[in-house]
C-alpha cells in the first residue's frame, strides 16, 4: 500500500514538474526576423518539433481523420494561429510527442518503475489539443473583455456623425494592440482590399467562433441588409455584453468558496491538525509510557 501511495505522489510530482517546465518554456522566446513573430508564440517544444512536422503527412491525410481534421482546422483558426500552423503539422506535432512519450515510457517501464511513464505519456498525448483549448479559451476571454469598450467607442463615433468603416479605422489606430484589435484589423484590411463589408463580417464572426462577437455582428449585418442605422443597436449591444460580462464576474466569484475547499481540507487542515494535535499526543504518549 505505501508503494503504491509513493508511486502516485511521485508520479503526480513528474506531471506538476513537466506542466511547470512546458509553460516555462512556453515563455522563452528568441530573437526572429519579423516575418517569424507569429511562430514566436507557439511553444518551444511545438517549434522543436515544427520543422520534422511534415513528415508525417502520409498517416495525417488519412480518411478516416477527415472529420477530426476539420473539427482541428476550427480550433487552430480560432485560437489564432491558422497562418502559422496548418492542421497537418498540428497532427505531425502530436505523433513526435506520441512517440517521445511512448519512448520514455519504455525506458522507465524497463526500469521498473512504470507509473511516470504512463503519466508522462499520457501528458505529451494530451498536451497539444489541451494547450490549443486553453488558447482559445483565453482569447475568447480577452475578447469579451474589450468587446464591450469597443462597442461604446463605435457608438460615439457613429452618433457623430461618421460612418462604420471610418469610425473603425479611428478606433483602431488609437487603442492599445490586443486580439481584438487585431483580428479587427484584419477584417478592416480585407474591407479595403475589395472583400464585402457583410462577408468580411461574417469571415471574422467564423474565424474566431465566438458566441457574443458572432451576436453582434449578425446584428450589424442585420442591420446593414436592412438599411437601419446602427448607432442604437451598437448602444444596446454593448450594454448586454456589459451585463454578461458582470454576471460571468459574479459567477466566478460564487464559484470561488467552491474551488478553495478541495486545497483547503487536502493542505491546510492537515496542517493545522498536526500543529495542534501533535503536541497533545507527544505528551500523551510521555505519560503513558512513564
């Protein structure tokens, strides 16, 4: 039993150690020609393993990945890096991982000690998709974050008197860069390349797949199909993402009392305990033993 026990705690101390080392390196970065900043951003070991990537495309293109392939193709556009790593060097980095775990977990399970390997392989199998979810995620977040403020400055703008575009392109070169502003731009600079208004829209509301942006602009293309103006509808846009956003606040600090209670009863309470009911006993056994 107390095997067993060391062996769990020394595998999930491998798996927080691994988890701490991947985001460590996930924020090296290195000097890069410009054309190289995107690639900068993906973690180092997926730049590691990017260039030997391709050799993988003759199990990547298989038919039996077609729907996988194309439910990945979504993620890697939502989370951002769809000009940067394509759906078959995504799968290429999961099959070099797959194979450095499985060697590891040979090595260790000719060793004796199998757990680790296990743990270590099911890590480097899961760490690709896990790490694109978590991309999205937080980009999703900070969208919904700035959302709302660009909406409020758009109305002013439209109130003003100036039209969608111009006001866009105002707001635009003016705040501070994020991935709202960014993927705005990117929409802005397809606009002016000749893209409709109403199809560069709905490119952005698919490219991210992000519920309230994806609202908003089936309000404005609404809006636009139909000849309405759209300064009221941008007011009252912005002021339901503002609530959402102030109830998701609420709900995460309700959750809060909740999330705390698992360390609190696993590290804290046995510590107390120890403190206080260790001296007790301590003494306790004196007296008996006298």
């Amino acid at each position: 039993m107390f095997t067993i026990l060391a062996s769990f705690c020394m595998g999930g101390a491998v798996f927080c150690l691994f988890m701490l080392l991947a985001d460590l390196l996930g924020k090296v970065e290195v000097d890069t020609p410009p054309e190289e900043l995107e690639i900068r951003k993906l973690p180092l070991i997926f730049r590691i393993c990017l260039p030997l990537a391709g050799n993988f495309t003759f199990i990547t293109k298989k038919e039996f990945l077609n729907i996988s392939r194309r439910n990945t193709a979504e993620m890697i556009q939502s989370a951002g890096f769809d000009q940067t790593l394509s759906v078959d060097q995504f799968y290429g980095i999961r099959i070099m991982l797959g194979i450095l775990g499985g060697l590891f977990l040979i090595l260790v399970t000719a060793g004796g000690k199998p757990l680790p390997g296990i743990l270590f392989f099911l890590v480097m199998i899961l760490y690709p998709t896990t790490w694109l979810k978590k991309t999205i995620r937080l980009r999703h977040l900070s969208i919904l974050k700035a959302l709302p403020n660009v909406l409020d400055l758009l109305t002013l703008s439209v109130e003003a008197g100036k039209d969608f575009l111009t006001s866009l392109r105002d707001i635009l070169a003016r705040r501070p860069e994020d991935i709202l502003g960014s993927e705005l731009k990117r929409t802005l600079h397809e606009i002016q390349l000749g893209k409709q208004r109403q199809t560069a829209l709905r490119d952005l509301s698919e490219r991210l797949h992000h519920p309230e942006l994806t609202s908003v602009i089936n309000a404005i293309v609404q809006a636009d199909e139909l000849g309405v103006g759209i300064g009221q509808l941008l007011r009252i846009q912005g002021d339901q993402l503002r609530q959402k956003r102030f109830a998701r606040a609420e709900t995460l600090a309700n959750e809060a009392p909740v999330k705390i209670l698992f360390p609190v009863v696993l590290f804290i309470f046995p510590s107390v305990f120890i403190i206080l009911i260790a001296p007790i006993l301590y003494q306790a056994m004196q007296t008996l033993s006298v």
